[in-house]
C-alpha cells in the first residue's frame, strides 16, 4: 500500500537532496580559487608593499563561484516542480482538469535566480577581499615577513591530498578574525588566553593535551606548533561555512521556488491569492528560535506576510530581506493550503 508523503516529508526529501550539493559546489569554488593560487607570486608583491597586487595575484574570481550558482538554481527549479506537483488537481468551470507546470523561464522565477546568485556571489567575493586585505596588513604590519604573511592567508599545501590547507581563503571576514585571535591567544604564552582558546567548540581537540601542558609548564607554544592548530581551527571554520551556507541557500531556493509556483498559476488565472493561505510550521532543533516557536501554526492569506514576536514581517522563511536573526540555521517552511470550495465557487 503506497504511504502518501507529507508536505513536510516531501520538503525533507527536498533538502537532503540539493543541501549537500549547495555545500559541496561552495568547496569546489574555494579549492578552485586555492588550485591556482602561485605562493611566489603573492610574495613578490608583499615585497614591493603592493598589497592590492597579492589580492590580485589570488584570482577571487566570481566566475569560480559557477558551480554554486548551477547548484542553487538546481535546488530552485527542483523546488518549483514538486510545488506544483503537490497541488491538488485543479478544475475549470466545465470540469476538465487544468494543467499546472513549473516554468522556470518565467519572469519572476528568473529575476529571483538572477539577483539572488548576483548578490550571495559578489557578497562572498567583496567580504574576502576584506578578510583576505585585513590579514595581509596586519601580518605586514605586525613584522612577520612576507613569506609567513601570505602563507597564513593562502594555507599550505598538504603532502598528502595535495590541497591547500589552512589559511583564511573561503572564511567570512567575522571567520578569519576569530583565527587570527586565536593565533594571538596560542603565541600569547599567557595561561588566561590559553585556556580561552580551549573555549573555542570549533577548535581541533587533539591539540588539547599540548595546549594543556604549554599551561601547567608555563611555556610558550613553538610557532609551527601554533600554525598547525590554527591550520586546523581555520579548515572546521570553513566547513562550518560551507554548512551555513548549503543548509541557507537550500532554504532559500525552496522557500522562494514554492512562492513562485504558486504565483505563476495566479498569473495564468487559474488560481486566486484570496483563496490560498499559508501556515508557519516550526521545525524542532537543538537551538530553536523561540520566535519562530510562538509562530507555529500561524495561518496568513497568500499575500500577507507572517508576524514574528518582535514585528518582523516575514512573506514567508529565508525570503529576500528578512533579517539574519530570522534566517541563518533556521529549517521552518511554509505550508500553502488551497481552498477549494471558494476557488470552485468563483
């Protein structure tokens, strides 16, 4: 006997889907950006003091970033298909069924891939850039030669996979500052800073036993000690990137894509936004926003937004311009709910 989905079960099968797709193509484009990376290249400019000429040097190309935008637009087509495919069979006045289809060419299906990809893309790219000017300068600044000042930015390459590791490429600007405290904290030699960078939960646990005996002995860390553990510290950031922006952007692509598929159908006329409403359902998680807890269950008219405690509007989770407090880590969906009998009745 065949088990109707739910729609919850259906969108879970969405995101498992497209989820580790998004976060594979974000790590593509960094180890494409860190393949092409010439250390030497990047030194000699050091050298000169031309720090714009080594960011120039690393090729932070938006076009690297291509295999994200197709992964995206994948989740988004995705999304829209099986919004449609969801949708009870619709009728005319005679009777006969309506054909509903996902048009992925549409308008406002394209203006959303367009200036969504354009604007995560060039986001990613201008705020490396600043990560990337902020760690150049100040290792130059802090009189670490240009060598060490651009390995600590572009990572080494490991001996064993062949791939750069380490360094500061792929992290957000807020990422790479929290590894250059670190780095501060581990040279530091003082046992208060020590122990706060054993606070740190992305921090590499099987440096632990050192970090703790640099403390009980009162010794310093040896450096290529403490470029190892920030090495490691910096690789978990970038996952952590990677899985922040997989779990958002599949969000996004879905929450926008089921928006779309059903304006698509009021544009054809054969659907009213009147008789279409839309319920806020809380997905359960370890650190649950306790706004979108009260917001369970809310029940809103098409074109009305949702209302979170502290007056956010929100059209629906992870749309365009809704605060990051309401966003990042969120997993709530919107279930729509076509009334029949109205829509039967006009």
């Amino acid at each position: 006997m065949l088990v109707r989905l739910t729609p919850r079960q259906r969108f879970e099968i969405l995101v498992s889907q497209f989820e580790p797709a998004i976060r594979a193509a974000f790590i593509e484009a960094i180890d494409d950006i860190t393949s092409y990376i010439v250390l030497r290249r990047i030194v000699e400019r050091l050298e000169r003091g031309d720090v714009n000429g080594a960011i120039r040097a690393m090729h932070l190309d938006e076009a690297a970033f291509r295999p994200l935008d197709e992964a995206i637009r994948q989740a988004f087509n995705g999304g829209g298909v099986d919004t449609v495919e969801q949708m009870p069979a619709l009728r005319d006045p005679f009777g006969h069924r309506i054909v509903v289809r996902w048009d992925a060419r549409n308008l406002t299906a394209e203006r959303w891939l367009q200036e969504h990809s354009a604007q995560l893309v060039t986001g990613i790219v201008q705020d490396q850039q600043i990560a990337i000017r902020t760690a150049l300068e100040a290792g130059l600044a802090h009189g670490d030669d240009p060598t060490k000042t651009a390995t600590a930015v572009v990572g080494r390459i490991s001996t064993i996979t062949g791939r750069r590791e380490g360094g500061i490429v792929g992290l957000a600007s807020t990422q790479a500052q929290y590894v250059a405290t670190a780095r501060e904290e581990l040279l530091s030699g003082d046992p208060a800073q020590l122990r706060n960078y054993l606070e740190r939960t992305r921090r590499d646990r099987r440096f632990d036993k050192r970090i703790l005996a640099a403390i009980r002995d009162g010794k310093p860390l040896p450096a290529p000690l403490v470029d190892r553990i920030t090495g490691r510290y910096s690789d978990s950031l970038l996952k952590l990137r990677a899985d922040t922006i997989g779990l958002h952007e599949t969000f996004a692509a879905l929450g926008a894509s089921k928006d779309i598929g059903f304006r698509q159908q009021m544009e054809k006329g054969t659907l009213h936004a009147q008789h279409v409403t839309k319920t806020w359902k809380h997905t359960p998680q370890e650190r649950s926003r306790l706004q979108h807890i009260r917001m369970q269950g809310q029940v809103v008219g098409f074109d009305q937004p949702f209302m979170a405690p502290d007056g956010t509007q929100i059209p629906y989770p992870h749309a365009p311009g809704v605060p990051a407090k309401h966003t990042l880590g969120c997993k709530c969906l919107a279930e729509y709910k076509i009334h029949f009998v109205a829509q039967l009745v006009r």
